[in-house]
C-alpha cells in the first residue's frame, strides 16, 4: 500500500520547501523566496493569478526544477540529491494537459509504464494498474489508444498513470481545465477518495468553487511568494488581498460577507451554507 | 438584416456518425451578446465554426438547412469575405499569436487585406485601447500574463473592424480577474460600437451576467433560450445539459422553495444581496428587524 515514512520525526512532514528562489531567465523571479510545509494527508489547493508561480512551485516538490537557492526536501532529503526517478515513487504530478504525457498505444500500458519503470512486476504490478485504472473508472476503455479518446478521458488516464506508482504525494496542476461539470465532479471525487486513503493532495486551481467544496487548506501566490496560507474560511476573508492576487472568492462568499452588516453571522462556502445562516433563528417563514 | 440567421441545421463532421448540430434554428439580432451554454460536445464550437465560414469551406462534413451570415449564404460567400465581417478568438491565445509584437499582431489583419497604412495605425491604437493595452505595442506577445495574450487575439481580431466577434471559450486559460475583465470588454465593445457578441462557454458562473441573451445547448439542439434569467430560473434544466449552475442561480432556487415562491431570481450579487435583506433579514424596511 502508501509507503509509510522512514522516521516518525518532522511530525509526518512529507515535503518542506525553505526559502526557494527560482527564475527561469535568470532575470524575472518566478519564485521569490518560498517557505511551506506538507503534512502527510493534507488537501492543499494552491491558487493565484496567471504567472503567479503555482505551477513552478508544484514542480519544484517532485524535482522537475531544483531551487536556485533555498532548499526543497522530500522526506527528509534534498531533492538535490535525489532523481526525478527516485522522487516519482513519492510524488506524483498530473500535467495541465494530459497529452504531455500519454505516448503509449493502450490505456493500459500507459498506466502500466510508470510502475513498471519503478521495478514493480507481475502481480503486484498488475494490481496497481488495475487499482488506479478501476479508481479512474477506465477499465472498460483499458484497450483503447488514448489518443482516441476524448479529453476528459485522456486526463482521467493522466491520472491514473500517476496514481499507479503509489505515490503518496499527487500534484493535480488544472485539473478540471476542459471538463465539463459532470467530467470535473467525477474527477473530484475520485481525488477525494484518493486523500480519504490517506493520501496527501496539492490541487493548483483558478476555480475558487473548487477550492471552497474540496481544499481544508488554501495558499495563495502572488509574484513568486505565497501571501495567505490559511484554510478556505479564512482565505475567502480577505477580498482586497484576494483581488491583488487576481483571486476573486465564489459569489456566495462575497454575498456572505455583504450581509453582515444586516446582522447575518458566519462565512459561507456554498448556497446550502449560505441558506442555513439566512434562516437561522427565522422559524416563521412569511 | 439579422447578424446570424440559423434555420433547421443539421451538420455532421466528415467521418463521425453522430451529428453535432441536430436541427438548429437560431438568431442573433446586429448588436446582441449572445452566451450558448453547453457540455463538451453540445455543439456550441460547431455554431462558431459554422458562423465564419469555416464549415463548410474549410471543415467537411454534411450540411443541411441554411445558415446567414450578415444576410449572406455561408455556403456561397468566402471565408475571406466573412473575415471582414466577423471576427474569431479561440480558447487558446497561443495558437492564434505569432508575431514579435503586440502592434504586429493588431496589425496583420489588415495589412493583408491591403488597409493603407495611417489607417492600420489608427486601427492599432483603437483596438488596443478598447482592451486596455495602450502602451503595450512593443511588447513581445509571449511575455504577458494569460489575460494580457487573450486581450491581443481579441484587439487582433477587431482590427478587422468587424461586425460581430465569435468568442469559443475564450476564458479557458485566465484567471478569475483576468475573465471578469475579458466579459467587461466585450460588454464595453457592444455598448459603445453595437458590436454584436457571440459567446460560446461551458461554465455559466461568470459570463451570464454580461449576456443579453443565454442560449442552452445540449447533444446538438438547443434546449432553452431567452433571456438570462428565464434560462437560469430552472437550475435542473442546465444541470440535465451538463452546464453547472451559477452558484447564485442554485441560491435563487433553494430560496425559492424556501419561501414558497418563484419570484426570486439572482444575476449578480447586488440582486442577490437586495432581495435577502427584502425578504428575510429585514422584511419591514430599515428600523424593523
């Protein structure tokens, strides 16, 4: 199953990120000093603008980009000294578009290529690929060319192919981009029954409805640093850092907050929540 | 003479036994912003493709009933007579930028269709203060944020001078300020030039508010169309097409059930915000809780 870790110390931290800078000319920062810890079984959405550094961060914590300065550690060891390989066994990371990363001629020896390449075998192999690909619901498509299919299923492949390697860690950048709402709920609670496996999830998102229903964390970036670190409550609170972040909250949280000079208590996060504060204490409904 | 006059079309893309457009009638009116809301694979990209030409002249496919473009047969006028008509935007900025600058960008358009030159400069200007990029004409197109990208297509589009700009999910890529302001200028371009909008998108959360139209479309025919508030008074309705409903739409419906009526109806979080207070939180007005 996930792999457990190989102390107990760091209070289950499975990756800590300690001052990173980064720029990809050499000129720009897309990083400009980021510190931020993962605990084991955390829901983390990281949001910000278009160009805020989400995405360079995200591949920071598998080693795709390694920090200009500051240090990245990934159980405990520097992802300096670590390959990309080695921490593919930890941390999994869906692309943005799930093309980059489907080459093979079935869904299924898509799937099974990142385990394979990890040295599983035989049945043990097997039970993985049919693990993420019954996770996924592909199991049906399990013959099919990926390329054949159509986008929804080609990120739910994606996936899969990240989930085999029983990573303990899985990166969703944009997940839900090109799905539709039945598409994008499917997938959503798939990566909800993943966390509830204990698996630790980082969802990069600009879907700030997403990040309400699904996240217990929330960290903002804005220009390369995070400025809010906090959960959804607390990060939907603040609208004036959220716009300079070119973040805006869902509509019923700013109705929320609107309503409170006229005596309503409490945030909400979704219409149910927000029906529930209005009628509280108004038992005789005209 | 209307900006698009679909009638009964059916269309089915070479080579796919499933047809996209399965009977469509439909009619933009010369300056209307008009949303079609729908799944990934409802039809609403055939719509825009149909709308410039692209099918047929350049898209095979079977093609029944009629489509009028500005009251002219697209089956008979060019694509390069539509492009002067009607302008489009992709999803992705990307594949629709390739020059160094933002000005060469604007400017392409109609430099090849031979505008003379202080024309093209004053076209220029025009489109790239209507959204918000004066200054920017030197800039590399590849070095803005995602917003800024999509801003160039659409001032590149405009260039044209066209009467209506086709829009196929242009939000796709932004971010949440970043879309709200892309809606603020189309809104803006129809207001001030009468520029006619259509709008084609699968997340109805935003652009609603902008529309003046919301069109539903489901498995190639359309379900509902009418007025934003007509349209969205059923949340099942967009459900049932695959479309999410506006988080303040979904609201208005429990509300409703709520207080036992139909009157309640949420475009926008003034609205909302002024018929709670009405209705529940202070029924008799200021001064009686």
């Amino acid at each position: 199953m996930i792999p457990r870790p190989d102390s107990s110390s760091h209070d289950e931290r499975i990756i800590s990120v300690n001052g990173v800078k980064f720029s990809y000319d050499g000129c720009v920062p897309a990083l400009a000093g980021v510190t931020l810890n993962l605990k084991r079984g955390e829901y983390v959405a990281i949001v910000g603008g278009n160009g805020s550094g989400k995405t360079t961060l995200a591949k920071m914590l598998n080693g795709l980009l390694k920090p200009a300065s500051g240090t990245v550690t990934v159980r405990g060891k520097s992802t300096l000294d670590q390959s990309v390989a080695e921490l593919a066994r930890y941390v999994g990371y869906a692309f943005q578009n799930p093309d980059h990363q489907l080459f093979c001629s079935t869904v299924d020896d898509e799937v099974r290529f990142g385990p394979h390449n990890l040295g599983y075998k035989g049945d043990d192999l097997s039970k993985k690929v049919g693990r993420a690909l019954e996770t996924m619901r592909l199991t049906q498509l399990k013959d099919k060319p990926p390329l054949s299919l159509t986008l929804g299923q080609r990120r739910r492949i994606s996936i899969a192919s990240v989930i085999a390697m029983d990573s303990e860690v899985l990166i969703f950048d944009e997940p839900t981009t090109g799905l539709d709402t039945q598409e994008t709920d499917d997938l959503m609670s798939s990566i909800e029954g993943l966390n509830r496996e204990g698996r630790t999830i980082v969802l990069i998102t600009h879907d700030m409805r997403l990040v309400a229903k699904h996240a217990k964390r929330v960290v903002v970036m804005s220009r390369g640093r995070i400025v809010l670190d906090t959960d959804p409550r607390g990060a939907f609170s603040d609208l004036d850092l959220l716009r300079a972040s070119s973040m805006l909250p869902p509509p019923v949280v700013i109705l929320a907050q609107r309503l409170k000079k006229y005596g309503l208590s409490g945030e909400a996060l979704s219409p149910e929540e927000l029906l529930y504060l209005v009628f509280r204490g108004k038992g005789g409904i005209r | 003479m209307r900006a698009l006059e679909m009638r009964d079309v059916k269309f089915r893309y070479k080579g796919s036994e499933k047809r996209a457009l399965d009977g469509v009638t439909l009619d933009v009116e010369q300056g209307e912003f008009v949303t079609i809301l729908g799944a990934n694979g409802s039809g609403k990209s055939t719509i825009c493709l149909l709308s410039n030409g692209l099918i047929p002249h350049a898209i095979s496919g079977d093609l029944e009933g009629t489509v009028e473009v500005f009251g002219k047969d697209v089956r008979t006028v060019s694509v390069a007579d539509l492009s002067t008509k009607v302008g489009v935007v992709f999803q992705e900025p990307e594949s629709q930028l390739f020059c160094m600058s933002v000005e060469e960008e604007v400017a392409f358009g109609p430099e090849n269709l031979a505008v003379p030159r202080d024309e093209i400069i004053k076209r220029v200007e025009w489109a790239l203060d209507l959204v918000d990029l004066k200054g920017f004409n030197d800039r590399s197109p590849f070095n803005l944020s995602g917003g800024q990208k999509q801003r160039v297509a659409i001032a590149a589009a405009l260039s044209m001078k066209p009467d209506m700009l086709l829009l196929d999910e242009p939000a796709y890529a932004l971010d949440p300020v970043g879309r709200i302001e892309l809606y603020s200028v189309l809104r803006s371009l129809k207001e001030k030039y009468g520029l006619t909008v259509v709008l084609a998108e699968r997340d109805a959360e935003d652009a609603v508010a902008f529309s003046d139209r919301l069109v539903l479309m489901k498995d190639g025919v359309i379900v509902r169309s009418g007025l934003p508030r007509e349209v969205l008074r059923d949340p099942h309705v967009l459900r049932s097409a695959g479309v999410a409903p506006p988080q303040l739409t979904e609201l208005a419906s429990m509300m409703n059930s709520r207080l036992r009526t139909t009157d309640l109806s949420f475009l926008n979080v003034d609205e909302a915000e002024i018929a709670i207070v009405r209705n529940v939180l202070n029924p008799g007005g200021v001064g009686r809780p």
